[in-house]
C-alpha cells in the first residue's frame, strides 16, 4: 500500500512531544530489560536447582511465573494507563521491577524466589502495557515508525540476547547476578525518566467513555488482522529461539561460548534492520514491508531447518541473519500498523495488547516448539524421547526439520492474512 503517514493517524498530529528522543532512550532501556529477564533465566535454571534443592518441574516455575503474571495483568495495566496517565503507570512499572529484581538477588530460598519473580512481572507488565503509547504519542506520524521500529528492536534484542548474557554471567558470578544487573540499571532509567518522561494529560470524559473508546478499537477488524499476524511471528520467534542453541551444540558439536557468539547473528540483524524498516514504512506505507519481512522471515526458517549437522558457521550465520532480517523488517511496521487504529485515549489498551500478543506468541512457540521437536523424534524412534539421542543425529535432525517447516508454514499463514488485509484496505 502506499497511503501516507497522516493517512494512517487517526489522531493527526503534526508536532512531536519536546524531547521525543530521550523519551524513546528511557522507554528502550526499560523494555530492553522486561523482555530479557523472559529468556535469561532459563539458562541459568540447572544452576539455580542446584543452589535452592528443588527438582527439574519446580525450577521452570522461575521462568513460567514471570510470563504467567505478565499476560494476566498487562491488559489490565494498558487500560489503567489510559485511566490514570501512561507515564505514571510506566514509571511505576520500573520501579516494581527494579525491586522485584533486587528481591530476585537476595532470595535464598524457592519460594523466596517465585514470589520475587511475581513482583517482577507485575513491574514488567505496568511498564510494558504502556511503552509504546508513550512512544506514540511522543513522536509526529511520519516518525512513528522509526521510532516504533527502535523500540521492536530492542524487544527482540533483549529476547534474543538473553540466553549469551546468562550464560556469559553465569560461568563467572552467581546466579543471583542475572537479576542484581537490572538494580542500578533500573535505578537510573527510574530517574532519568523523571526527568525525560511528559507529564500526563488529565483526560475529560471519565470511565465510560474510555470504556466505550476500548470496546470500539477492539471491533476493529485491522487491528485483529494486525496483532494475529504479530501472534504467529512471535509464536516462530519463540520456537526457533528454543530449539536453536540444541541444534548449534547438540547436533553440530559447537561449546557453548562458539554457539552463543554464533547467535548472537540474530539480534545484530535485527538491530540493523529493525530502525531501517520503520524509517521505511514511514515512506512508503507499513503493508508491503510486513508482507516481505513475512515472506524473507517463512523462507529463512525454512533453510535454517534444512541444515546438516556438518554445516560451517559461515553458512549458519549467513540464514539465522537472513531469518533474523525477515523478522525484523516485519515487527517495526507492523507495530506502526497496530499503534496506528488506536485514539489517544486507547493507546494504553492497544499498547499493552501488543504486550499480550508477544508474550502469549512467545509461550505458544516455546512449548509448541518442543512438542514439534521430541513429538517427531518419538515417532521416528518408536518410543518417547525428550532430549537428544547420542550416537543418532538423524532423529534430532528430523525433528528439527519438521518443527522449522510447521513454524515457516505459520508465517506463511500470517503473510496471507497481511496480503488479504491489504486487498480489503484498496476496495474501502
């Protein structure tokens, strides 16, 4: 589509908030933090069951706590915001999570630790409901993109990133030190934002109308067809991102530190084209770089899965970056699409639905992921099998294989959704 950015605000403004920079700076470096604290726990999780004496099932409670609390208050919060002011909402989300994650480092026991992990996730989930709303409303339409575009970036960066700093901080400190680092890092972004985040606006109409606004941007057909397509994305980002760190060290004999350099091709991908496809959904409209992000992305799935156990780095990280790109060039326009059906007064309900669709897509691909995986390798073997199998490569291939081509079939999905979506908008 080549409609303009006026064309796709329905709100209209041409001038941007003072400061609309260090707004963007103080938003990325919370959500950067939210999103990886949901992927670099899991890394350390052998070590934490150790330390605290629980069995395998308990310690997933750790990772699975955070996320849980995170899709059941994040609506919530987006709605409060809207309510009660975005930056009040936002500002209190950083601080409950800094605190959570102090209460993180000084547990010494299980329970302990879950109950700080809940605090955490209710700080992540205040703080993330109302990101991108700030965001909105910070920068003019024809920036919007590049700016939602830095922010889709650092999402993915920090789940990305994630499992390499774990690990790089685990092999040398405590576990608690995964959860320590947000403390000062929170403490300044907590300060910087009083300086840096707007005032919010008082809001005339009351509950009923905000309620009303709400209900009315939820009937949006566009806005569904949008976040359905974010949902199957992020349900392959999740998928691939479990699966790949077994395919780099159990298949292709790789040791830890040589994979997570190796992964590391996918937030550097994402980092260069993520702020280049908003700046060009700004230009040219936002459909047609979620429909080629959408395409790019199925096809560097599908290569990815079809690699052999013998494949050089060389050629691993050239198709996870070419993967990583797809992904990249859809994310940022396709929040600039989303953000873009909502009123100022549902911009926290919009934001924060983006927050759901991204954690519960991620959930979905986690455990999606694994099923697909060990599913087709027990089928293959004649009995269950829950982890790699010594001496038989071949299984774990096949199952790697047939879970990258169910999750590049998903994105294929979801680019027919974004192409349809784009044929109703030219008969309106």
């Amino acid at each position: 589509m080549s409609e303009s950015p006026a064309a796709r605000d329905p709100r209209g403004e041409s001038s941007a908030a003072p400061g609309k920079w260090a707004v963007l700076l103080t938003v990325v470096v919370m959500t950067f933090m939210s999103t990886l604290d949901s992927s670099i726990v899991n890394v350390a999780l052998p070590t934490m069951q150790r330390a605290l004496g629980v069995g395998a099932s308990q310690i997933q409670w750790v990772s699975t706590v955070y996320l849980l609390v995170c899709c059941a208050a994040v609506l919530v919060f987006g709605r409060l915001g809207d309510r009660f002011g975005k930056v009040r909402l936002f500002q209190a989300g950083v601080a409950l999570f800094t605190l959570g994650s102090l209460l993180c480092g000084l547990s010494t026991t299980f329970p302990m630790l879950v109950a700080a992990r809940v605090v955490q996730g209710v700080g992540a989930a205040s703080a993330t409901a109302n990101n991108m709303g700030i965001v909105t409303e910070a920068f003019p339409a024809e920036q919007r993109g590049r700016a939602l575009g830095i922010v889709s970036t650092f999402v993915s960066l920090g789940m990305m990133c994630g499992p390499t700093v774990g690990g790089l901080l685990v092999a040398r400190l405590p576990w608690e030190s995964i959860f320590v680092i947000n403390v000062p890092v929170g403490a300044a972004a907590l300060l910087v934002g009083s300086r840096t985040l707007p005032r919010d606006a008082v809001r005339a109409g009351g509950r009923a109308a905000a309620g009303g606004a709400g209900l009315a941007v939820l009937r949006d057909g566009r806005l569904l067809a949008n976040l359905a397509t974010m949902f199957l994305c992020f349900v392959a980002v999740g998928g691939t991102e479990l699966i790949l760190p077994f395919f780099l060290q159990d298949a292709c004999g790789m040791p830890s530190d040589l994979a997570g350099l190796v992964l590391t091709a996918i937030p550097l991908a994402m980092a260069v084209v993520g702020p280049v496809a908003g700046a060009l959904s700004d230009r040219i409209g936002c459909s047609w770089p979620c429909l080629v992000g959408l395409v790019v992305y199925a096809l560097g799935i599908r290569l990815v899965g079809g690699l052999p156990e013998s494949a050089g780095v060389g050629r691993v990280v050239a198709l996870m970056a070419l993967m990583a790109a797809g992904t990249g060039l859809f994310q940022s326009p396709n929040n600039s699409l989303v953000m873009g059906t909502a009123g100022r007064e549902s911009l926290g309900l919009v934001g924060s639905l983006v927050s759901l669709v991204r954690y519960l897509g991620m959930s979905v691909g986690i455990s999606g992921g694994t099923a697909l995986l060990y599913g087709r390798m027990s089928a293959l073997a004649g009995e269950t099998v829950t982890s790699y199998v010594a001496g038989r490569p071949e299984l774990f291939l096949a199952g790697f294989s047939f879970a990258f081509s169910v999750m590049a079939a998903g994105v294929l999905v979801a680019a027919a959704v974004t192409l349809a979506n784009m044929a109703l908008a030219r008969r309106r």
